[in-house]
C-alpha cells in the first residue's frame, strides 16, 4: 500500500540514532526527503534504499536555534509537511536525589523543546495549502509508574495533553497525533537491560515476546503521517507490544497464571 510520501520533506528531531534513526528510515524508504537534527553531528548519516538523510545541528532546547532550523529546511526545500518530534531521553536518576537543575532540564528537553519545534512547525504548516502534520514521540512512562525516571514520565504525561490539545488549536490545517511507546531494542539497549540474554529476557515479559524495533515506531509514524491518517487528529498510537503482564499473575498459584 502506498503511503502516499513520496516527495514529503520530513524533519525527525534527534533522528540519527535509535528510534529516531528507525523513524527516519523508515521516511526514507517511502520516498520522503528526511532531514534529521542533533545537537552533535553523528558519526554515519542515516541511509535506507541507497537514499540518505540530510543533517542539521540544532539544540531543540534554543528557541533561536529552532527557528533557523525551520527556516533553513524551508529555504532548501520549499515546504516542510512533516515533524515527527523524536527527541528526548534521560538517565537514571532517584527523584529524591536528582537535583532542580536536573529536573528542570529533563522537562525542558522533553515537553518545552518539543512545543518550540511545533510552533515554529506549525507556522510553516499553516501557511501551505496541503497543511502539515505532527507526531509527538511519547512513551508508557507518562501513564504508568516511571522509577528513576519520574521527571521524565511526568513531562511525557505532558506530551501527551500537549498534543491533544495542539491537535484542537492547529486544526483544521495541521494533524497532531502522538505515539506512545514502550519498550525498544536500540544499540544502548544493554544500559537498561543487561546483556543479550537480559534483552531477551526483557523482550520475553512482552505479550508479543520480544522488544519493538526502531523501525517498529517508524512504521507507525509514517502511518499517521499520511493520507492514509487523513482523518486522525488528536489520537495516541500505543505502540508496546501488548504492555505488561499484571505483577499479581506472576505471583499467582492458580492454573490460568503459570
């Protein structure tokens, strides 16, 4: 089935590595001009079917930055039809020991940085006839329990209000959907989980038995993107495998929990 993307300028933030870098192929592969952005710029650009991702170095955090981003896909390009707001992150961190300034900066670059981006997206969006559309990344982290992680999962709890109500202020130019994400097998997926057998051992508490794939992301992002999705505005795409098994099933003596 055809995504309908071929020709579609793409901006994936953070998209040269690990799920960005899945969201990014995946664009690619349908036929999308794909400008990825970091604040480093990485060590191998992002290629899928022989065609490659441009590369822009851009703190999402920096208003200014943001804006000459933009500006520079749009003088390139001439448009700018799709953000897929990627970036994001955090380490471990106890909330009763990290500090203020810690907290401060995790909820920056993950629900602060991702409204600049929008704006300055929406902007641009708003003026095209076609309109534009935008898929914040979000994770289950915003809905359930985020141990060592809280100011992220809060600011992803933020993501998620952001979007439905971005989707209602953008409308009926720009689509706003936002997927939210479980676990992911990416190359610093041993920080999290261990070595190939704790991976694996991670992956088999899945319903579906295994982790999600970058490209697993990218798969619904590129979805909800196209006309496909023409008529989805609003909407969160849970992506995680069927979620996690409730904690009193493995603890449970009966039959139907073993």
């Amino acid at each position: 089935m055809d995504l309908g993307l071929d020709g579609a300028v793409v901006l994936v933030t953070g998209g040269v590595r690990g799920v960005g870098a899945g969201i990014s192929r995946t664009f690619l592969r349908a036929g999308a001009t794909v400008v990825t952005c970091a604040r480093n710029e990485p060590d191998r650009a992002v290629e899928a079917d022989g065609r490659t991702a441009e590369f822009l170095a851009c703190d999402v955090r920096d208003a200014e930055q943001v804006q000459d981003l933009v500006e520079t896909i749009v003088s390139r390009h001439g448009r700018l039809d799709v953000l897929v707001n990627n970036a994001g992150g955090s380490p471990f961190a106890l909330a009763a020991d990290a500090s203020p300034k810690f907290h401060a900066k995790i909820v920056e670059l993950n629900l602060l940085a991702p409204l600049l981006v929008a704006q300055a997206a929406n902007a641009v969006m708003q003026s095209q006839d076609s309109g534009g559309s935008i898929i914040n990344i979000s994770s289950v982290s915003g809905s359930r329990p985020s141990p060592g992680t809280a100011a992220y999962g809060a600011a992803k709890a933020g993501i998620d209000s952001l979007g439905a109500s971005l989707a209602v202020e953008w409308a009926r130019k720009v689509r706003v959907n936002t997927v939210v994400v479980g676990m992911v097998d990416t190359e610093q997926s041993h920080l999290f989980y261990g070595d190939d057998e704790g991976v694996a051992a991670v992956g088999a508490t899945v319903p579906l038995g295994r982790l999600a794939t970058p490209d697993d992301i990218g798969n619904c992002a590129a979805f909800l993107a196209s006309p496909l999705a023409a008529y989805v505005s609003g909407s969160t795409l849970t992506v995680h495998g069927g979620g996690e098994r409730p904690a009193y099933m493995a603890a449970a003596r009966t039959k139907e929990t073993k």
